[in-house]
C-alpha cells in the first residue's frame, strides 16, 4: 500500500514530483477523449512510447485502472492505447506512473551509491561518475536536520480512533500528544470536540486516511479548516497530494505511514514541502531507521512500537470475500474490519516493540507512537500497554513485523 503513496526520489528527475495535483500515483498529463471497448483515447502533450505506464483514474466513480503501455497511436496531441479494461467516461485524469527505461534495480544501486558517497565511505562507481555523486547528491541533505530542540525528554504520540479513549488518556502536555485518526466514522465528532471552549489543541494532532476519494476531498477540506481555526496546528499526512491541503506556513506537519519515507533523500523533498517529522513504516527494520538517524533525522524519526497495523486496504473488499479466516505467509492470522468505505485487514493479535526503546534511543532516537485504533477504549487496557512501554517489555501473545530480523 505504501508504494500507492509514496515515492522513490533519487534527485535525477525532479518532474516525477507534482504533490498538488490530483492524488493518484504518479503526475497528471491529460485526460481520456472516448473510451470504447478494447481502446482508449487520451488528449496528452506527454511524447508517450511502448513500455510506459499509466493510471486513468474518474474522480465521478472513484476508479482507477493501471496499465503498460504495449502499442499506441498518435495523431496530434491524441494517443490511442489497446485498453481491455472497463470503459472511462470523458474527462478522466491520466497519469504518468513510470518511464519505459526504468529499472528498479538501478535505482536501488544508485542510492547505495548515494549513502556511500554521503557517509565519505568508498563505493563501487562507474568510472567518471565519483564527483557526480558525492557533490550532487550529498548537497541534498547535508546539514538539512541540524538539531536544535537540546531537550533530552522522550516524546510520546499515542493514536485513536475512538473519541471515547480522549476521557481516558492522560493529558500532560508535552510528553504526551494525542493523535486523532480522521475517518468518516468520527469526523465529526471529532470535529466538535476539539472545538470545546476547554479541549487542549496545543497537546493534540490530527491524521488523515492514505486514501480519501476524489468526492470525499471537499468535504474533508472544510473539516480541516474548521479545526486549523479551532487551534489544531499539528497534522499527519499519508498522501503526497494531502500538502494541498494545508496553508504554507504556520502549522507542524509529519509524514505519515504510508507518505513512507524511503531515505534520507525522500525526507529532504518531504522537509521542502514544510514536513518536521517522519513516521517509520510498521514493516522498516532497525538498519534503515538507523541509516535515517545517521542522515541526520534522529529527533524527527517517531517510530510507533505498538498497534494493529493495516496489512491492506481495499474497496473491493466485502464482508463475504474471506468467510473462514486470514493467514499470511508466516501464519499469522488477520481478520477484516471496515471504515470509510473500505475493507481493512489488520493482524489478530498486536504488534508489539517496546522491547527495542533501548537499541533505537541509542541511536537517538526520542519520538515513540502507541496506536489504539481498532481497540475499544477501556481504561485497563490503556493501564495495561503503557506500563509495558514504560518496562519495555512485550506481551506473550503479540507479533513483530521484519523489524527485529537484522537485530543481533
């Protein structure tokens, strides 16, 4: 799912990056003429080839369809492609998602090299491309996160869903900040809430859903302004198009889960969009936290140590689809729940990693996450996952994602 809302950035081609447009995967180029059985018509000034490939999306039904481009004619700015897919009403935005020469094992080597060249340590590089790298690319995060907050204290951001668990949670200022989850199950609610004479915004943040339906935007918009007005300055964004959603200055954003931050060269275009901070993936392992840390973005990285994690998020997804269980490759069993118009699965039993504070404090890290979502609020189980955080300690029966596989 991170792939759908994030993106690789190595500095080469800057074009791939157009956060106001749109949200879909990749950047807007025209939009469909006709669409008939078995081709489809786009009005593109993009000099389009065999090989590309591109995502029509109708904001009207909310669909998007993916496909590689095998043939194409063109005739002017009109370029018809072989399309087996359902038919698109006139109008639909079109997206360039990949280039036909890209490789993703370049890239990958390419920002090895880039790591290499940045941390002054001898890498494998083809002859005359040394200067290119250590000169050019280095200057994009050198000295981007010079840390300037000397306080030492451990922050912690503790999620919800559920409005009940506000009651619940302590509210001690600094230490403490409470993430409301938006989803069109309690918007609203939130959205009075935070506008109460005594509600504390200072000590609050909101986040948005990764996926937010074109119809769904307008609506979602004015929610935003209501609670920027209400005093909330904090927000969490999980979606390159969610910066168009925000003024320009005066609030404090952070790159979600799923706005995933690959490397330190990603977080440097993220930072120029007026992102402070960035959220590790449920799925990161210790090595690459560290390798951010060392980049520069220790005091920025919060990495969130218990939860249950979305595995996958769909519409297509219906109550009937799995009727006797869920287990992934590992056996680990999943189970289906629903919101905001989509399925999700989630795991079973909790991720837990209270037991790694101590190896990634070491590394400077001081930003930590308790997810609560999907969990009813009771005062106990708050009791219960706090005291295991503050021991560092898990519960027997919990799971950890790749992250301990790499830790000696």
């Amino acid at each position: 799912a991170r792939e759908k809302t994030s993106f690789l950035f190595s500095g080469k081609n800057p074009s791939v990056l157009n956060p106001y447009k749109p949200q879909c995967l990749g950047r807007r180029i025209g939009t469909v003429i006709k669409s008939e059985p078995g081709l489809i018509t786009i009005e593109t000034a993009e000099a389009l080839q065999p090989g590309d490939r591109i995502r029509i999306s109708d904001p009207g039904s909310d669909t998007t369809e993916a496909l590689k481009i095998k043939e194409i004619s063109k005739s002017g700015n009109a370029c018809s492609i072989p399309f087996a897919g359902e038919a698109f009403s006139p109008g639909s935005q079109v997206f360039k998602a990949g280039d036909a020469g890209w490789d993703e094992k370049n890239i990958e080597k390419e920002i090895d090299m880039m790591y290499s060249s940045h941390a002054g340590s001898p890498a494998d590089r083809k002859p005359g491309h040394q200067n290119d790298y250590s000169n050019k690319y280095a200057s994009l995060i050198a000295r981007q996160w010079i840390n300037t907050d000397k306080s030492s204290s451990v922050q912690l951001r503790v999620r919800i869903d559920d409005p009940g668990w506000i009651a619940l949670l302590p509210r001690n200022g600094q230490d403490l900040n409470v993430v409301l989850s938006l989803k069109k199950e309690n918007i609203g609610i939130f959205k009075e809430t935070c506008s109460g004479q005594f509600f504390d915004c200072s000590s609050t943040v909101c986040e948005l859903l990764p996926y937010i339906s074109q119809r769904e935007i307008s609506g979602y918009r004015q929610v935003i302004d209501r609670l920027i007005a209400s005093g909330i300055k904090r927000w969490v964004l999980n979606n390159i198009s969610q910066f168009g959603f925000f003024p320009s200055e005066g609030l404090e954003l952070t790159a979600g889960h799923f706005l995933y931050t690959w490397n330190a060269f990603s977080a440097r275009i993220l930072k120029d969009l007026g992102t402070a901070y960035f959220v590790t993936s449920w799925e990161d392992d210790i090595l690459n936290i560290r390798k951010l840390a060392e980049a520069g973005l220790r005091s920025r990285l919060i990495v969130y140590l218990y939860g249950y994690p979305p595995v996958a998020r769909s519409r297509m997804l219906s109550r009937d689809t799995y009727s006797e269980g869920i287990y992934s490759e590992q056996d680990i069993k999943l189970r289906m729940i629903f919101e905001s118009g989509a399925g999700v699965l989630i795991p079973d039993k909790p991720v837990m990693l209270f037991n790694m504070r101590e190896k990634l404090t070491l590394s400077g890290i001081r930003n930590f996450g308790i997810d609560l979502s999907y969990i009813k609020p009771e005062k106990s189980i708050w009791e219960n996952i706090y005291d295991a955080y503050q021991k560092k300690t898990n519960f027997p029966d919990s799971i950890k994602f790749n992250f301990k596989r790499t830790v000696k």
